[in-house]
C-alpha cells in the first residue's frame, strides 16, 4: 500500500533513485545540486511502499497565486498505478482553491497531464537552463 507523505525531509539520495528510475530527465548523479532542489522547494510531497521512496512531486509557489510543478516523477516499477495523480492531488491541496498549478511537460508525458486534470496551454514561454 503506497502512503503519501507531506512532512517527511528527503534526502538528495531518494530523490536520485525516483529520478534515476522514473525515466524523468534530471541531474540524478548531482547530489549537491538535487539537495539544494530539495531545501529550496515549497512543496515536496513523497509516496512510499514501505521504506523506499517510488514518487516525487516538488514544487515552487507563494500560496496565494500561482503554484510551478517543478517536478513530478514516479518510478517505472509503480507508474500506472495512479501514483502521479495522488501527488498532484496532494500539491492541489497544499495550494489551495485560489492557486493555479502549472507545469512544463517533457514531449513522453504530454498526453497524460490532460488525464490528471490539467488544460493544455500553448502560451508559454522560457529561458533554458544552460546545464
């Protein structure tokens, strides 16, 4: 039975395991750079099979207007299950009614953000990182 957990402090370590094994593309080997994500994150919401970590949603927000899913990741082993769909849910409610929760999507996961509630929106606009 996976449990969702809001109030736990990760490590850079299972945080580089979801990533690693989720087919999510993310400096998984940079621990430094991976904790650093994680201290300075607003919301990190975790999904656990007993002791070992199997998803991931980590975002930025001020809680009143606008709310960035920085990352969602679900290992391989447990996608499917629903899993990604719970942590959204948990970061909606962490936001609020009054907050919108927006995303950038990787090309593979395009089609499944519709699923789980999300509109598309073709108005975005960004500076990429340069490593």
């Amino acid at each position: 039975m996976i449990q969702y957990k809001n109030d736990l402090a990760i490590n850079a370590t299972d945080l580089s395991q979801v990533f690693e094994h989720s087919g999510i593309k993310r400096p998984f080997q940079d621990l430094n750079r991976l904790q650093k994500m994680i201290e300075n994150a607003d919301i990190i919401i975790t999904a656990w099979d007993q002791d070992r970590m199997v998803g991931v949603a980590r975002a930025i927000t001020d809680f009143s207007y606008c709310c960035y899913l920085s990352d969602l990741a679900v290992d391989l082993e447990y996608q499917k299950l629903g899993i990604g769909k719970h942590l959204v849910e948990h970061v909606k409610e962490a936001i609020g009614s009054e907050t919108s929760l927006v995303l950038l999507s990787a090309p593979s996961a395009v089609d499944y953000y519709p699923r789980i509630g999300f509109n598309h929106n073709d108005k975005c606009f960004m500076i990429p990182r340069e490593r």
